[in-house]
C-alpha cells in the first residue's frame, strides 16, 4: 500500500518549518529562477535533472564546490553527458575529472566548482537549452560537438568553426 509509514530522517528538529517535505532531508536552495525559466522556456527534463543534481553536490553544500559521480545522476548517459558538458562549456561550472579509482582505492566522483552566472546568463542557457533539441540531429551530435555550441553562445569559442586540413 503506498501509504505505508517510512522513517525519512528530520533533520531540522530546532529550526523545522512544519512542512514535512522541507524538514525531511533538510532543504536545499533551488533557485526559484530556475523554476521560472524552466516554465518559461520548457527546456529538455534530462537537462533540469542533471542541473538538479550537479547543483545539489555543489552549491547545496554550500561551498559552491563539491563531487559528483556520473552515476548519480539518473538520466541516460547519452544526455547526461551532453548537457554536463554543455554547462562546463557554457562557463557556468569547471570539472577536474577524476581518476579511475580501481579496487582497493575509494571511487569518488569528478569535482565541479559553480561560477556564479548571472540570471541573465541563466535565462539565456535555458533559452538555448530548449531551442537545440529542435535542430535535426541533436541527439546523435557527438558531446564535444554539443558543447561547442554551448561555448559559442556564450562567447567561449569564435562563433564560426574553423575548417579542418
């Protein structure tokens, strides 16, 4: 039955709020312009997931910084990467990978560090977000090709590619 009891831990007992949602688990700071932009704009749902789960492990530590596996992030591979991608190259987070860790060293995941982006800036990666899945295409673009475009839009590539020898 879906109404069985679960012991979600409470974590905030001195400074709960009484919403059951918000005191489980504690709370985490998604900015509510993301939620407009996304109403807004109707970007692709792997690009906000993975957008909620980078955000999570970095500025909801609250150091702007912080690890994140790949395989936390609940989305297909294919699309996960791009759009991990697409934020790196946009400016909006730098990645250090990580290393493979093998079997008698901890696996942790690769570090990312947020850059603090505009609004302006966000509204118009959301805005782009949703305007590239419509080029013919999209899906099967190679991750690095999926980026450029996301660096060229923000003025991080020149806006032409160059013609290869």
């Amino acid at each position: 039955m879906f109404t069985e009891s679960v012991n979600h831990p409470t974590y905030l007992k001195t400074k709960a709020t009484g919403n059951h949602a918000l005191d489980a688990y504690a709370y985490g700071p998604w900015p509510h312009l993301f939620t407009r932009l996304a109403c807004t704009y109707k970007p692709p749902a792997e690009m906000l997931l993975t957008l909620l789960y980078l955000w999570d492990r970095t500025v909801g530590t609250g150091n702007d910084c912080g690890d994140c596996a790949l395989s936390q992030i609940p989305v297909h591979h294919r699309h996960r990467n791009k759009w991990l991608a697409a934020f790196i190259a946009a400016g909006f987070f730098e990645c250090v990978k990580t290393k493979p860790g093998g079997k008698s060293k901890k696996q942790e995941g690769s570090f990312y560090v947020y850059k603090n982006p505009s609004s302006n800036q966000w509204d118009a990666f959301f805005r782009a977000a949703s305007v590239v899945v419509h080029y013919k295409g999209w899906d099967t673009a190679p991750t690095e090709r999926f980026a450029e475009m996301f660096a060229r839009a923000f003025g991080r590539l020149p806006t032409h590619r160059p013609l290869e020898p």
